[in-house]
C-alpha cells in the first residue's frame, strides 16, 4: 500500500511539473524548434539579457515588488497587531473580511480596481503607472501579510509585552524588543509571499497598468501573442528558479521558527 501511494504521488509530482521540465530543456535547444532538441546552447540566456524591453520590465517588476511587499508587510504586521487585539467575534468577522481578496477572483480584483482608479483619475488628473499598479499590488498583498503574522502572534504570550513596560520599556521600545523578534518569522514569510506574488503577478497588473509602467508577465503575454521565442523559455526558466528560490526561504524560516518554539517547550514544561 506504502509503495502504491508512493507511485501515486510520483505521477501526481510528474503532472504537475512535466511541463516546466520541457519549458526548461527547450531552453537550452540550439534551435527554435519545439518538439525536437538538436543541442545544448546558452545563446537564448544571451540573447534575453540583451533585450532591452525584457529588462526594462524586469526592472519596472522588481521595483513594484519590492515597494508592495515592504508596505503590505508594514500594513499587514500593523493590522494583524490590531485583529489580535479585538474579541473573539469581532476578530472572526475582521479574518473573514481579510480573507475576502484572497478568495476572490483575480479578474474581479482587477476590473475592481481598474474602475477605482478610472473614477478618480477622473476627478484627480492622474494617469495609469507606477503609483496605480504599486496600489493594486499592496491591496491583494496585505490579506497575504496578516495570514501570515497572526499565528505568531496567537503563540505569543500575552504578558511578556506588560512585563517589559513594567521593566521600564516605552510601549515602542517594548514592542521592537520583546513582540517583534517572536513574530519576526511571520513578518518575513509575508514579506517573501508577497514579494512572490507581486513579482509573477499578471492579471491584476495587466488591468491596472500603463504603458510606461509594464511588467514582466505583462511583457511575455505580449510576446505569446506572436511567435513564441526561445527568448521566452529562458526567460520563464529564470522566473520559475527565483520563485522556487523565494518559496525554499520561506520554508527554511518556518522550520526553523518551529524547531526554535519545540526547542522551548520541554523547557516552559519544566516551570
């Protein structure tokens, strides 16, 4: 039965990850043919890096993930702070809400605020670009943030925080010194988890963006539309490595936040 189950989650593994596995290898072909692979070559990684659109959406993606995960991460640490703060059905409506982009459609998400930001660059005199698609991307990042801190937070004993204003500490001081180093690896995790999404975010941004303002998937849809280059699998190749990169941080973390909290508990036992 072990081995049956074994097999089963090989080929579900195999399902998944089959196309990416071609994706890459097609990546390296010395030709531009899609069935056959004539040879190994690094001319498509050249030839990537040496376009300059791709680049420039490489760049313009980047900077919005960046800016969007260190604001969702600051807005989502502070609202989780205060979700743990309210009683027990008040918090439950407050999770609910925040869960409510997560669940929702993307494409929904998108047109939602496409409209948003149409209505008041009507009124506001300001066009699409840089400040509209760093919105978008904070707005379906916080949800993302505050899933991830408040589990820290629950494990946090509530008293440490009045013992070190007792000690001496401002509230500020003993926030950074005594809370935030115990829900440092949720704060983190929200930050890698929105860093990835935002970087291989596509419909959101497709609906929210301007045309000096273009992302990276933005870019490769534009360049699907005509004949598919090998420029596109290196490309894709290199995104799937820095996600997978991002997504094995954020589990090193986890796991050594929970080796860290196991660690600590035969101790607490024996008080």
């Amino acid at each position: 039965m072990k081995k049956l189950s074994k097999i089963y989650l090989a080929l579900i593994f195999l399902f998944l990850y089959a196309p990416i596995f071609v994706l890459i290898v097609f990546s390296f072909n010395t030709t531009k043919s899609k069935t056959v692979f004539e040879g190994f070559t690094l001319d498509w990684y050249v030839k990537l890096f040496n376009n300059e659109l791709i680049l420039t959406s490489l760049r313009n993606t980047v900077i919005i993930a960046v800016i969007a995960s260190v604001f969702s991460t600051i807005l989502g640490t502070a609202a989780a702070i205060g979700l743990s703060k309210l009683r027990k059905i008040p918090r439950s409506i407050a999770i609910n809400i925040n869960n409510i982009p997560i669940i929702n459609p993307e494409i929904v998400t998108g047109v939602s605020l496409m409209l948003l930001f149409v209505f008041f660059s009507a009124r506001m005199n300001f066009e699409f670009g840089f400040g509209t698609l760093i919105i978008a991307h904070i707005t379906f990042d916080v949800p993302y943030v505050v899933l991830n801190v408040m589990p820290k937070l629950r494990q946090l004993d509530p008293h440490l925080y009045e013992a070190a204003q007792d000690l001496g500490c401002n509230p500020l001081k003993a926030f950074f010194k005594v809370v935030m180093p115990e829900i440092l690896p949720g704060v983190l995790s929200g930050f890698l988890m929105s860093f990835a999404f935002s970087l291989d975010d596509f419909v959101i941004s497709y609906f929210t963006s301007g045309s000096t303002s273009q992302t990276l998937p933005i870019t490769i849809y534009s360049m699907t539309r005509r004949k598919v280059s090998p420029e596109i699998n290196a490309l894709s190749t290199i995104i799937f490595i820095v996600v997978l990169a991002v997504l094995i941080i954020k589990n090193i973390i986890e796991r050594q936040s929970l080796k860290r909290v196991n660690g600590l508990l035969p101790n607490e036992e024996k008080r």
